[in-house]
C-alpha cells in the first residue's frame, strides 16, 4: 500500500511540472522513442517555432520528475504558483 500512495504524489509532482511547463508555453509530449529508429533522448526542442519537451515514456516517474525539473530549472519561474514539493525539487539541484 505505501508504494501506491508513494507512486501517486510523484505521479501528482510530474503532472504539476508539465502544467508548470505549458504555463511556460513548453508542450510536453511523451513518446516511445525506441520506435522512432534515431538514437533520441529525451529533451526540449524546438518543433515549427513551438518549444516542446519530447519525454520517453517508457521512462520511469523519477526519471521523468528530474528530466523536467532539469529543464525548468533554466527557464523565469518567479510568476507562476509552484506547490512547496515541486519547488523543493526545483530548488535541490540550484543549491548543489
């Protein structure tokens, strides 16, 4: 039972770090990327002069949390509400 309550606040973490990411006009779109035949990562780029972040979705919650929160790190954050979990993550690496 833990590891379900555990799996869904890191499951409402991410959710918050992709609406933090679309307030940031970044779409989030998960992808398989081993059906893609490029050796692709996951990452932000720029698709037609639209940021998007291409996340592998065969990835697992933490991984995605620390590959997005990596990105949002870099980018002006100060004008958007960031729930005291989630900035606690963004703020962990800021600090090291």
């Amino acid at each position: 039972m833990p590891e379900t309550i555990f799996n869904v606040k890191r499951k409402q973490i991410y959710q918050h770090l992709m609406e933090i990411a679309e307030k940031l006009d970044i779409r989030v779109a998960e992808q398989n990327l081993r059906t893609t035949g490029v050796n692709a990562k996951s990452g932000l780029c720029r698709i037609r002069g639209e940021w998007v972040f291409i996340m592998d979705k065969r990835l697992l919650v933490n991984e995605k949390i620390e590959l997005l929160a990596d990105c949002l790190r870099q980018m002006p954050l100060e004008e958007i509400y960031i729930m005291p979990a989630v900035r606690n993550i963004l703020d962990k690496k800021k600090d090291q």
